[in-house]
C-alpha cells in the first residue's frame, strides 16, 4: 500500500491517467460494506480502488490566561488511520483489483469532494464512527452528493444482496406502465403492497426525462452488470387545498405528459443500447416515498442531485433526509447541472465507463 499526503486542492487528473474509484475507510462495518461493493465495481469498470481516510486534529479554545502553546501530536491518530488503510488494502489486494491508500487532515466530506476531482466514481458507507458516513448523513448531508466531481454511490449499512429482501408496503400508486395493465387499487386505502424490482437498476427521472444525465448513467450501469433498467417517474395530483381542484381532464392530461416522457427515453435509450431490457413505471404519489420504496428490492438506485418537477431539490433540501438514510440498496448519486435542460442528450460527451 502507497500512502501519500495530498495538497487540499488536488488539480484534475492528467489526461490519459486512470481515473479510480474513491473509497472513504474509517475502519467502521458500513465502511467495510462499502468497500466490498466498491471491489466488485471497480473489477467491473477494471479501475484501481483509491482508499481515503481523513481525520482531523483536536483544537482547543485560546484560554483568557497567558499559557505556553503545545502543538497537539496527531501520532496516534494517524497510526489508527493508516493500520485500518492497510487492512482495506489487504482486501483489495486480495480480490486482484490495484489499490493506492492516502490520508488526508480535514472534514472527511471535504476531503472526498476534493478527491472525486481525480475519480471516476465515489463509494462510502452510510453509517460510520463519526467519518464518512457521520459526515455525509448529519448536518452536511448534501456536502458530496452536491459537491463531488463524480457520481457517489451511498452503500447501506444493511445491505445484502443474498437474503430475501421485502417490498414494503407504499402510499404512492403507480398509474401507467410499460406494457402492463396497472392494477385497480382501493383509493381510500391507506396503503398498497409495493412493486418489486429485483435485479434491477432503478432509475428516477423528472421532467428533463431523456435529457437526465442520471438516465444515462443508469443505463450504463444496467449494461455493465447486465440488469434490466426500469425507469421511474412520480407526477403528485394530491389535492391539499380548494386553490387547485383538478378536472378529470386534466388528471389525464398530466398523466399522459409523464407516461409520454417516459415512452420517449426508453426510444432514446433502445436506439443506444438495443440489447439492454428497459421497463418503466409512473407514479402518483411522493417522489421521496417512491425512491426509498424502489430501494426495498432494487438492485441499485439511481437518482439526480438537482432537478425539476418531481424531484426539485433533491439531495440539497430536507428531500435527502428521506431517501438517503432510509435507501436499502446502493444509491448513485448522479450531478445535475442547473443549465442540463438547454442541452440535448447528444450533446453531452459520453462519460467512459460508468
């Protein structure tokens, strides 16, 4: 294992370097969880793993009395970091996939922000000992998903892929899908049992629908691990006040607008991808309900960090408190540039590997 400090700011990678996938390690269960996720990726994108740990040095508050400074020794701080780098590293090792380790000085979300500079793709766990995960889900929450140059991919702590896993029961109703007859639900149930979408990549799409650079990842991914795709959309008709009572027609209206969507990114993504199984599926309800419901038997999760329509805000408001936390799969964070509508799809360079 390599360790090596690095300035705050590293620049981008050099042209023709081998962008790697960013691990955050702090040595905790959801971390190590991570990692094992992060190994399998990385032998799928055949990329290097870059372990990150990151601490930061205890200061105390100037005393109102003349004293003598001490400098703080961070020795065994350090010494803990880099014993719980070399076991990571161990591991990767181990599975066959190259491996560098750094250690960083700073707030961990930061230090990963500044790393996914040189990244293809980040992966922490979603708990942690006040690393990672605490950085990433407490007051910070929205600091890497916003802010990393790279997709984050978030691995639960409870995530196991070889267990039954069950479809919770969702407030939210589908309303169109792809090539099914939705099914007639009570409407003054409370609750209705949840679709199932084991072994599937699930993507959430808003109102930029083929135009969403998180679409695309999706599909790339799907492709990769060799998954069906199913696309996701949520358009909310609930009444919450006498300002807006819909008419019949336009109920329909919306409906159609968003399974119209719909219908024209699975085109898009048939003409790019012919072989990949792509379905989807609208719903009627709360886009954070549909998104942490989806998780329940989704293989991953794919979402935007910035949108319009149906998930505006998500990830920089109180949104992400409701899906991150909750997700039981992976989720993939995917930046969406706030000018992303003006361009077209074919505009956007293809992004290699992920």
């Amino acid at each position: 294992m390599s360790e090596q400090d690095r300035p705050q700011n590293p620049d981008p990678a050099p042209a023709g370097e081998t962008e790697a996938v960013i691990v955050g390690i702090d040595g905790s269960p959801p971390s190590r969880n991570a990692l094992a996720w992060a190994i399998q990726e990385a032998r799928s994108l055949n990329r290097p793993i870059r372990l990150v740990g990151a601490y930061t040095i205890p200061s105390v508050a100037a005393a109102a009395i003349d004293v003598s400074y001490v400098p703080i020794d961070d020795s065994s701080i350090r010494a803990a970091v880099t014993n719980t780098l070399k076991e990571a590293a161990a591991e990767v090792k181990a599975a066959g996939v190259p491996v560098e380790a750094v250690i960083e000085i700073g707030d961990a979300a930061g230090v990963l922000v500044d790393e996914s500079k040189t990244g293809c793709l980040t992966v922490v766990g979603s708990r942690g000992r006040g690393g990672f995960a605490g950085r990433l889900l407490g007051t910070v929450s929205s600091a890497l998903p916003a802010h990393s140059a790279c997709p984050t991919v978030v691995v639960p702590a409870c995530w196991d892929n070889q267990g039954e896993r069950p479809a919770h029961p969702t407030s939210s109703r589908p309303v169109r899908q792809d090539g099914v007859e939705v099914e007639t639900h009570d409407p003054n149930a409370e609750s209705i049992e949840g679709l199932r979408f084991d072994g599937k990549v699930v993507v959430g799409v808003d109102s930029l629908g083929a135009e969403s650079p998180a679409l695309w990842k999706a599909a790339r991914l799907a492709v990769r691990r060799g998954s069906p795709l199913h696309i996701v959309a949520v358009i909310t008709t609930t009444v919450i006040g006498p300002e807006w009572l819909p008419s019949t027609a336009d109920l329909e209206r919306l409906v159609n607008e968003g399974a119209d969507k719909l219908v024209v990114a699975k085109q898009r993504l048939a003409e790019e991808y012919p072989d990949l199984d792509v379905t989807w599926t609208l719903f009627d309800g709360q886009p954070a309900e549909v998104l942490v419901r989806a998780s329940d038997t989704a293989e991953v999760l794919v979402i935007g960090s910035r949108g319009r329509g149906g998930f505006a805000g998500l990830l920089l408001g109180s949104t992400s408190q409701s899906v991150l936390p909750y997700s039981q799969c992976p989720t993939m964070v995917v930046r969406v540039a706030r000018d992303h509508g003006r361009r077209k799809q074919h505009e956007t360079p293809a992004e290699p590997g992920l």
